[in-house]
C-alpha cells in the first residue's frame, strides 16, 4: 500500500549536541493510528516538527503524501501544513481571537468567505461539544475545552494527517479518554494520526501500534491494525 | 502614539504640496511677465502736459514693433496693488511712469535689439525685462519651492521608516501568533495582510487628523489674510488645487503605508524562513 509518511535513513541534531535520530527509517499507511512513545527528550516532539516541515538541517528523505520535504519550495510549505492538522499540547490558540475565529481561521487561511467559514466553525464546534461557547476567548476556557478547540481547528481543512504533541499532557483522566474516543472517531472518518505521548494507561486502553523512540533509534510495536512496517523501505 | 505621528505627517505635506501649487501659480504669472514683455519707466517731469506727451510718442513707437501685443500704462494704483507695496513705502508713492509692452509668444523678440532702438530714441527712459523685484522674488520662489518639494519628499521617506520601524517592530511583538497562523498554513502573504489591515486603520485615523488640521489651517489662513492681492492679474486663488491635495494627501499617505507595510513584512518573513 501507498505510504502516507515515510522516512528513509533521516538523522538529526541539534547543532553540536548529540543526534535525536540516527538512521530512522519507517513508513506509515493511510488511515492508521500511531502513538510515538519515548522517554522526555527522546525526539518525540522533533519527530513530529521534520514530518510538518518544522527543520531545514535533517539527513535522509522524508516524505509525506509522497513529496519529497527537501525540494519543498518555502511558498508550498503554507499549502502543505494546510494538508495536516497539528495539536500542541500548550494548545497554541490564537489569545485576541474569539474560540469561533480560532477555530475557523484555517478555513480562512484556506480562501474562504467569512460567512461560510463561521458557519463551518460553528457546526465543528457543536460536533466537539463546544457548543455556547463561539464568543468566548481562549483564555476563559477550562483545558480540556481548550484542547477541544484546537482539535476541531486542526480538523477544520479536512486533513488527511493529525499529528498530536501530547494532546492529553494538559488534561485529566477523565478528558484524556474523551479525547482519545473523539481521536479514534477521526480515524474512523479516514484521517492517519500519529499521537506523542508517555501515558501508558491510555496506549492500553486504546490499542494502536506504537512507535517507540530511545536513544536516536525506533522501534513499532505492531498491534492487530498495524500496517506500519520499520526498517524495511 | 503612530496614529499622531502619521496625522502630523499627513497634515506637513499637505502643507508642502499646498505651497508649492501656490508657489507654481505665482511663479507662472511672474514667468509670463518677465517672459513675454519688458517694462519701461519714462522720468517724471514737472508738466504734467509734457509727461502726457512723452508718453504718447513712446507708445506710438511701441506699437510700431513688430509683434508687440498689449500697451498697458501701468497706473500708480495698480502699480502699489501688484508688487510696489512690498519694495516701497505706500507713503511714497513711486512719481515715475511706467509702460508694460506684451508680446505675442509666437513671434521671436529680440529685447536687446529693441531696447538699444528705443534708447536711441528715448535716452532717458529706463527699460526691464520684467522688473527687477519680480526677478528677485522668482528666484526666492523657486528656491522655496524646490526646498518644500524636498521637505515633502522627506517627510514621505519619513513616514516610511516610521511605518517600516512600527511594522516590524510588531512582527516582533507578534512574534508567537505568526508562529501559530505558519503552523497551521498561513502564507506570508495572509500574514503581511493583516499587518496592512492594521496599517490602513492607522493611515485612516492619522490621514482624517492629518486632514482636519490642514483644513483648519485652510480655513484661518483665508479669514485672516487678503489672498486677493496674490491672484494677480487674471489668475485666480487655487482653492480646488489646495481643497484637492487636503483630500488626497491622507490617500497618498494611506498607499504609501500600505506598501511600505507589506514590503516590510514579506521582506521580514522571508528571512525568517
């Protein structure tokens, strides 16, 4: 099957320091969900930020939707984060804008009129049980509302990607689940997510093959939905 | 605080562009003047009769030279109303005559060839090529006028780098959102609009401050000073000129903002990448 992500022999560093990845090669299908798993500093976070383009300096070849992110000219890097959605665990929302701008800005981002991406906005937001709270700014809402909002903004351009940056490090037990229902309802609609987290009681209670990182390498652990193959492109 | 600033921006170069319509209307006038006539001052003398002799025969001669077009006795009256009641005390009225001869454009004159004709057969009289203030004043006149036109281009080099420092400035301020906005897919030039949305505001509020200022000045200046005596001749005050750099200043200064703003950012961002 066509892969969605892929990485061939991709190493990076920091400057002089020492490499967070080394040689990482691995591919993922569309339509699969992954958790990226590691110790804090493991590379969890740079692993995400090389798939959305987020670093210039890397070796090897990454490719998602199969381009090429080296030859990726500065201009069609905006047209391609447009293609994936990104969830930061300190949720990153825009503080002057109202939940509802927040969350309709990649529609405008996009070229939409104003009318229709409130409209769009506003029906995203009763999906994720946001619903009342259009006016409010970011500021005022609870954490896990917060990361609702940027759930629905990250979902807003239909992405065929999701990449989350510890979307539950900020949340509860209790909204930590929820999300992780609302994330394998995504999934379900056909959008590939790969999740960084360390909680392992949630990678148990909702079982997806897991890449795990230590010391610059990877490793999957495959489970029964697992189309995702390491070291073998 | 950049709001202020632009609206006295706005207002100094409606002020430079107003003065220098004014300047140019004057200056054409002048220019025709000196151009296309001379003057010529016949002496006084103590029989009025004789004076009145005297110049009949000049104006006879004059008329006689080929592509002269207008013989006009300059009166005393008219004389202090131009020009004299700036160079002589209004007290002392000048006692010579003065003659103003105009000529056709078309024709080619040679004032030289003319003036050493008439002298031969008026030796007493005293001829200009204008006159002498005028020349003066044309002079000062052009010099204030490419002085405010270099004052005004300033003043527009000015509220760029104002408009440039405050911009990016705010690209720094702003530094996390536009982090944000390029995570999510913003193109820089999504980015450069909402700093020129910004920027038009400002223009707005500066351009509509800039503006009220200039038309009030406008407006004290003609209620208290005479402008009738700087129409001169068959010119006319330029109140739809000055009315019209009043409106379009605050547009002019709104575009110069405008682009200024987006070279600012895109400039800025492409760096950053």
């Amino acid at each position: 099957m066509h892969s969605i992500v892929q990485f061939e022999r991709v190493s990076l560093k920091y400057d002089q320091g020492p490499s967070v990845l080394e040689d990482v090669s691995f591919k993922l299908s569309p339509g699969t969900f992954h958790y990226l798993t590691g110790a804090s500093g493991a590379g969890k976070s740079s692993l995400l930020k090389l798939i959305y383009k987020g670093f210039k300096e890397y070796r090897g070849t990454i490719q998602v939707f199969g381009n090429d992110l080296r030859y990726m000219k500065n201009q069609a890097v905006s047209l391609y984060r447009q293609k994936i959605g990104i969830i930061f665990q300190d949720f990153l929302l825009l503080e002057h804008l109202t939940t509802l701008d927040n969350i309709a800005l990649p529609l405008r981002l996009r070229g939409d009129g104003w009318l229709h991406s409130q409209k769009k906005a506003r029906q995203m937001m009763e999906w994720i049980g946001l619903g009342g709270f259009e006016e409010a700014m970011p500021s005022t809402l609870s954490g896990g509302q917060k990361q609702r909002a940027v759930i629905a903004r990250s979902v807003m351009n239909k992405p065929k990607l999701l990449l989350a940056d510890e979307p539950t490090g900020n949340l509860d037990d209790e909204n930590a689940a929820k999300l992780l229902y609302l994330f394998e309802e995504l999934n379900r609609g056909g959008i590939t997510i790969i999740m960084a987290t360390h909680n392992k009681d949630l990678t148990t209670e909702f079982p997806h093959p897991i890449i795990r990182l230590a010391e610059g390498q990877i490793s999957i652990h495959p489970s029964f939905r697992c189309e995702s193959s390491v070291n073998n492109v | 605080m950049v709001f202020g600033t632009l609206g006295l921006m706005v207002f100094l170069i409606t002020l430079c562009l107003s003065g220098t319509i004014l300047l140019e209307r004057f200056l054409k006038t002048w220019r025709h003047e000196t151009i296309q006539g001379f003057t010529a001052t016949l002496p006084s003398t103590s029989d009025p009769q004789e004076q009145f002799l005297q110049q009949m025969e000049f104006m006879k001669f004059l008329k006689k030279i080929p592509g002269v077009l207008h013989i006009e006795i300059i009166t005393r009256e008219k004389r202090t109303s131009i020009f004299d009641q700036w160079t002589y005390s209004t007290s002392k009225p000048p006692s010579s005559q003065a003659i103003e001869a105009t000529f056709c454009n078309r024709v080619k004159i040679s004032f030289s060839q003319i003036f050493s004709t008439l002298e031969t057969n008026f030796p007493t009289i005293h001829l200009e090529v204008g006159r002498k203030s005028k020349e003066t004043f044309l002079k000062i006149a052009q010099a204030a006028q490419f002085s405010i036109m270099i004052l005004a281009g300033l003043i527009g080099i000015a509220a760029i780098f104002t408009i440039a420092f405050t911009t990016h400035a705010g690209l720094i301020i702003h530094d996390q959102v536009i982090e944000i906005l390029r995570l999510i897919g913003a193109e820089d030039r999504f980015i450069a609009k909402q700093f020129q949305r910004y920027a038009l505001n400002l223009a707005v509020k500066g351009g509509l401050l800039g503006c009220s200022l200039s038309a009030l000045l406008y407006f004290l200046l003609l209620s208290t000073f005479d402008f009738s005596l700087l129409s001169l001749s068959s010119r006319t005050f330029p109140y739809v000129e000055i009315w019209g750099i009043i409106a379009f200043s605050p547009i002019l200064v709104a575009i110069i903002i405008m682009i200024s703003t987006r070279i600012t950012v895109m400039l800025s961002l492409s760096q950053e990448t």
